[in-house]
C-alpha cells in the first residue's frame, strides 16, 4: 500500500538518491526536485535498479520562488518535505561565502514561503555537524552551548535552523533538522554511491580516487591536531543508515508525533576515527596500500568532533548499525563499479 507523498529536493544528490531508495522501499511515493547542478540524471535508472521503480522527476531551480509555487499548486498531494538541496563544500565555501548564503539560505526561504502558501506543514532539514564549531566537549549533544561555525558552509546550515526555528513557532510548521555528521559509503548494492560533478573534497572519495590510480596524491590535511595520532578526528555514518534516519523522521512527523515545532538530532555513530584510521582501516578491507601526504592544515576544519545520537535513537527510533570497515568497503565497491562503467564508455 502506498503511503503519503513526499517530495525530496536535491534528490538525485548522494544522500538524497539513497533516501528516495530508502523511502521508496518503505513504500511512500517520491517526487525529485534537482536542478541537475551537481548531479546526474543516470542516478534515476540507478534507483529504478536497486527500488523497482522511478521516482517522478522533476528539473527546477529553488531560488525561482515563481517556480516553487507553481510546482506546489500543481502538486497539493505532498505530504512532506526533506530538503537536502544546497552547496556543501567547506572549501569552497570559504573561497566564496556570498554563493553560499545566497543559494543555502535563499532556497530554503523560497520553498519555506511555498510551503506556506500550500499548507504543506511536515519538513525535514539536512543540516551538519558543522553549525557547532569546535565543540567545548565531546561527544557533541543538540544542547551544547556551541561555538560560532568556523565555515561559511557551517554558517548557512546554523542561519537555515534559526530561520525554520523562528518560522516554526510562528507559522503552522513542524520541523525537524538532521545534524549529519560525516556521511561515506554507497548502497549495498554496490550500483548507486557518490558520483558528484565537482572534484571530491572529503577523505573516502578521495581515498578511493587514489587507491584507483585516478588521483596522483592523498593530502592528509594537518598532523599537529591535539588527537592520537595528530590528524584531525570525525564521526562517519555510513549512507544507509543516514537514509533510514530521514524515513525515520517523516514518519515521526506524519504521524503526528513531533513534541516542539522544530527539533534537532544529531546523526553519527558517537566514534570519532582519524584520517589516518580510516586509511589505515581501508587499506585492510581492500587489500590496497595507499600512500599519503602530510600537508598545512586546511582552512575551515576543526580538530576533532564526534556525537552524541542517543536524543535520536530515544525519539525516533533511529540507530547507526554498520561498522567503519562496512563503510568503506560498500564505497570501494561503488567506485569499482562505477570505474567499470566509465571504462566501457570509452
């Protein structure tokens, strides 16, 4: 039996096509919203593979509110919202803060005034880890008095939180936002993983570029971190366990469940690893040596954070379940496979 509508922006990005599999297997009907920016349009048939059926696609641009609100009267079954359309590079958003805040932010102004106007009330952010900073303590809590984001990108996710905050308690919306801690891995199946347009700037991808042979050098950003081994610490989830906390969520707010207009879960396993752990932890899934490089610390990262996920476990049902080594091997498979896809190609 088919359940409620939901529209999922930025659909066809890496967490987004892994929650459209995860909602389409729970039975809801999905709508994709994606301007194809830094996506593709093959991850359709790559979620028709694994689910048995193509979600409705839908090629829009949220920063034309013109375009939002015609879409939502033309579409008054939609039940819930998860929003993961956005820029999402530290990096880069340091390079260029003001594209940050104009697209992170301006988008989800755009469909939040949409959402209004067509009485659609249940809403899932995708928000980061990042809004915290260096935390004063660890594992990080929702309720940690955190210090100000120490990057643009970790600044637009806090100011889009204030805003649904400050939009909840007014407007007839319940919201919930997902604070992401480090996402890596690829379905299963081995057939859809991450497959960005831009150059990766996160570890796993990188590492698998160079275990491949596709990138001459892995740059281990920093060896001067106060950690085991000096390089900085992060909490990663593996992409499936991620989608299931979003299914999780819009359950939890369809069915009436939400205790506040907006709440905040942390998502994470609540285990920190170095960057070197996790090259190190890879090199023994894969039976692959990779050779690193230490250089200057990059602009933008912190030291170390890891969470505290039990608010969502305890509220939502939600747990991480699957192992670092699991996190790494289901992405060393994608990579494989989607190399082997390339090569064909040519």
């Amino acid at each position: 039996m088919t359940k409620a509508t939901i529209l999922v922006t930025g659909g066809l990005g890496y967490i987004g096509s892994h929650t459209v599999v995860a909602l389409q297997q729970a039975n809801y009907e999905v709508i994709v919203m994606d301007n194809l920016y830094n996506s593709s349009i093959e991850v359709l048939e790559r979620i028709k593979r694994i689910t048995g059926k193509r979600p409705r696609f839908v090629k829009s641009d949220l920063m034309s509110a013109k375009k939002m609100e015609t879409f939502f009267k033309a579409n008054p079954q939609i039940e819930g919202v998860i929003h993961f359309a956005a820029y999402k590079s530290v990096p880069e958003s340091v390079a260029n803060p003001l594209a940050y805040y104009q697209n992170n932010v301006g988008s989800l102004l755009n469909l939040l005034q949409s959402l209004q106007k067509a009485s659609c009330s249940n809403f899932v952010f995708s928000s980061s880890c990042s809004v915290y900073g260096q935390p004063e303590a660890l594992p990080v809590t929702e309720s940690n008095t955190h210090l100000a984001p120490t990057s643009p990108y970790g600044s637009t996710k806090k100011v889009c939180e204030e805003i649904l905050q400050d939009v909840a308690q007014k407007d007839v919306l319940n919201a919930i936002s997902l604070r992401y801690f480090n996402p890596v891995g690829a379905h299963e199946s081995g057939k859809l993983g991450e497959d960005s347009k831009e150059s990766p700037g996160n570890l796993v991808p990188i590492l698998m570029q160079k275990a491949l042979g596709i990138r001459q050098e892995l740059s281990v950003f920093g060896n001067d971190y106060p950690t085991p081994d000096g390089t900085c610490i992060r909490d990663y989830i593996h992409i499936e366990d991620l989608a299931q906390a979003h299914v999780s969520a819009i359950e939890y707010l369809l069915a009436g469940k939400a205790q506040r207009p907006h709440e905040i879960y942390n998502l994470g396993t609540g285990k920190g690893y170095t960057v070197l752990e996790v090259i190190h932890a890879f090199e023994r899934v894969s039976g692959v040596k990779v050779y690193s490089q230490i250089v200057p610390r990059r602009a933008g990262d912190i030291a170390m954070i890891y969470a505290d996920a039990s608010l969502a476990q305890n509220t939502l049902g939600w747990k991480a379940t699957r192992s670092l080594e699991e996190m790494l091997l289901s992405a060393w498979h994608w990579e494989q496979y989607k190399q082997n896809i390339l090569s064909k190609r040519k």
